[in-house]
C-alpha cells in the first residue's frame, strides 16, 4: 500500500469521498451532509434513503494491500461514529433508522460495506 504525506492523504481522501458521494446518490441516496464534525469526531458522509439515515466512513487507499480499508476502523472508531450519530440526530431533531456504513475506494472502484459495525 502507498501511504502519502498528510497533504497528499487529505487530498487522497477528499477524491475517495467525492467518488463514494457520486456513488451513492446514483444508488438513490439523499447526501444530508459531508464531513460532519460534532465533539466526539467527524462523520465523512451523512446520506438518507427512506427511512434510513447512514452514517458512512469512507476509506481510500491508492492500491489493494493483504488488509482491506475496512479493516482500519477500529473499535474506537466505531465508538466515535456511534456518539457522532446520536450527537446528529439529536440536533437534527430525528428518530429513523440509523445505519453504520464503511465505504472502501480502492484505485477508484468502491465496495460498499453497508451495516458495517451495529450501536
């Protein structure tokens, strides 16, 4: 796997996040924001499709390594995006279905894991 500089990676990042947007509304998802950040961390993408709200992490890597990206959210990321989610919510004034995403980018072609991890 080729990791990058911090500015580089940020940028890298940015175009797997662009390409798992576009991704995802051409699968019929509302995008509600992107790159949420609450006290507890940042969500990468917020999207809705009916009554489901998903909470995406988004992982890009430039080429495929013996670990998928996937495997890089840990538990404390979970736990992150779990707070980040009920933080959303409750500002959002929602109750729907919440759902925990990961959203590889691998040299551009994307594996969406959905309910990737459970509150």
């Amino acid at each position: 796997m080729k990791i990058f500089g911090s500015k580089k990676n940020g940028r890298l990042g940015a175009k797997g996040e662009n390409l798992a947007v576009k991704y995802l509304k051409r699968r019929g998802y509302k995008i509600l924001t992107r790159n949420y950040v609450t006290p507890f961390g940042e969500v990468d993408v917020i999207a809705e499709k009916g009554d489901c709200v998903v909470f995406a992490e988004v992982k890009t890597r430039t080429e495929a390594d013996d670990i998928m990206p996937s495997q890089s959210v840990g538990a404390e990321k979970r736990r992150k995006y779990i707070l980040c989610a009920k933080y959303w919510l409750a500002h959002a004034g929602r109750e729907c279905i919440v759902r925990f995403d990961v959203i590889e980018v691998v040299n551009k072609n994307i594996n969406h894991i959905e309910n990737a991890f459970t509150a």
